[in-house]
C-alpha cells in the first residue's frame, strides 16, 4: 500500500468540524476527480471515479447528506499493469442534481461556475476540508524515507490558482507548474508537508511523516560528523606522511644533527611516532611544548626540506681527467 493510499484511508474517515465543511469538501472532490453528464430537460448528472474504496464510500456518504438524488456504483478492472479495481460513482441526471451542484457553488445561475468556490471558502475550517476533499480526489504524496514531495493534479487552471490562493492564506507555501495537459500544485517542502498533512486532519500519517523525518535527520547528521571526521582524520594523516618524508629527505641531506635542538627534537620525535596527531606529539614531548610550537616547527621542518629538494644535484666529476 503506498503512503498516499495510507493517507486517503485515514482522511475518508475524518468528519468536518462543521456542517458547513462537508460541502467545501464535496466541492472540491467532485471538481477534482468528478465530471459533469448532461440529461434531458437540461438536467446534469455526476460521474466520479477512484483507486480508493474509501474515498468512494466517503463521495457516497457525503452525497447522501447533501441530496436524496440517484446513484449508481460500478466496479472495473483495469487490463494494464497493475490491474487495480476502479470505482465508480454515477449520479444520474435529474433537477436534484442541478440543486445540489448550486449548493456546492459548481453552478450558478443556469451555468456551471468554472471560476473558484470563494463563496463556501470564507471560514478557515472550510478551506481546511476543500483541502482535505482536494487531495482525497487527485492528491499523492511520497514516503517520507524517500524525497519530500505533496502534489494535487487538476487539469483547470483557475482552480489550480484558486488552490495556491487557499493554501498561502493557510500559510503554505504552495506552488504551481505544469505538465502535459494538467496543472500541478505542489510541496517540496518537509515542514511544509507536515503542516498541510495536521491542517487536512491526517494525524496519524502526520506521525508517521515526522517520526520518518526525525530518524532521517539523526542518520544524515551522524553521516555529515562521520564524513567530517573522516576527512579530518584523513587531512592529518596526510600531513603527518608529508612531515615524516621531509624530515627524511633532511636526514638524508644534510643530517639531523646540523638542526638547532628544538628542530632536532621535533624531528626525532615525529619519525619516532610517524602516525601520531599533534595532541600525541605533545605528550611525547612530556608536555615541554605546545601544540602550536610544533606546529610551527615541522612547518619549518618542511621549509627546509623544501630547501634541499630544490638545491641543484652536484656536478659529476669525471675520474679520468
């Protein structure tokens, strides 16, 4: 079962805080995953179709406390890959239709308002249920252990904006692009998702999602400090190796014993412990020097055998002449 399905079977069974939530959230799930049929006597009727038995059963229910009109329930197979049952739901065409859909704010007057619901959205709870009826209808999000991502999918672009619109006035910081033939509006957003996920009501899939994040967030810190480490470890052995080389190329040009005594004594002791960090080296020197002075003396160290390395190779002297 993926997540989004996770999401909607919760969200099928959350109630409205009011009455007047339910009709927002039919709104918004009949624009979103309904169509419009026409009957005789300009009468229309609904079409609506799902993945998802539950958010079926919730359109049914909703429908129910709206209106004594007619429906029908079908049930397909697909043929194609998976093969997932699609439910549908068909209101046939009669006056208490065209009654219901001017309740809902989807016709006005003797046509259908393709514009945007800003007449049953004036409450906050009933921006929060459109939101709720919007992603039950063409809504998915990720799993929380893969990339962040919230999206609803309409194919009308003024209801599209209108969404953006309900979600900034809600705080969320919704974005629309568009492919093929739809609209997108979506949240990329990992604070962003959690917020939309407590304001539609899906808490328990809210927990889940910031349990997910927080375990995500321990793993990727205890990495960064592990890769950190790593490449501290690695700079200084790096340098130690660079330290040991030198002071080997001095012994071998020019002798330890031609080093002042604070050199030579450095020197001895990073050739005695090659691997040691500068905190080791301190304590093999009993304390009589600080990290930065010997610091400064293998950089000096380094210097000379730098010195050496450029110093032109001796002329060969030719033994016959």
């Amino acid at each position: 079962m993926s997540f989004s399905t996770e999401v909607k079977n919760e969200l099928a069974r959350v109630s409205g805080e009011n009455n007047c939530c339910y009709g927002a959230e039919l709104a918004a799930l009949i624009r979103m995953g309904g169509a419009m049929s026409i009957g005789g006597n300009a009468t229309l009727g609904i079409n609506f179709s799902s993945e998802n038995a539950a958010v079926t059963r919730k359109v049914l229910s909703l429908i129910k406390r709206y209106s004594n009109v007619k429906t029908e329930v079908m049930v397909t197979r697909g043929r194609r890959l998976k093969k997932n049952n699609t439910y549908h739901v068909r209101v046939v065409p009669s006056p208490g239709v065209n009654e219901l859909l001017a309740a809902l704010g989807i016709m006005r007057g003797d046509g259908l308002n393709v514009q945007s619901d800003s007449a049953i959205l004036r409450k906050a709870c009933c921006r929060r249920a459109y939101l709720r009826g919007a992603f039950l209808g063409a809504g998915s999000v990720n799993r929380p252990e893969g990339s962040y991502h919230l999206e609803l999918v309409t194919g009308n672009a003024e209801l599209a904006k209108s969404l953006v619109k309900i979600m900034k006035s809600l705080s969320l910081p919704g974005r629309l692009t568009d492919r093929k033939d739809d609209y997108i509006i979506y949240l990329k957003d990992g604070n962003a998702i959690t917020a939309f996920l407590q304001i539609i009501g899906a808490h328990n899939a809210l927990l889940t999602f910031e349990n997910v994040r927080v375990v995500k967030g321990m793993r990727n810190q205890v990495n960064r400090l592990v890769n950190c480490e790593t490449a501290n470890l690695q700079k200084t052995v790096n340098a130690a190796v660079r330290q040991v080389e030198s002071i080997r190329l001095i012994a071998q040009k020019l002798g330890l014993d031609k080093l002042p005594a604070p050199l030579r004594e450095v020197a001895e002791t990073r050739l005695a412990y090659p691997e040691a960090t500068l905190s080791e080296l301190v304590e093999a020197l009993e304390g009589r020097v600080g990290k930065s002075g010997i610091n400064h003396r293998l950089r000096k160290l380094g210097e000379i055998a730098q010195s050496l390395d450029n110093e032109p190779p001796a002329p060969e002297i030719d033994k016959n002449e």
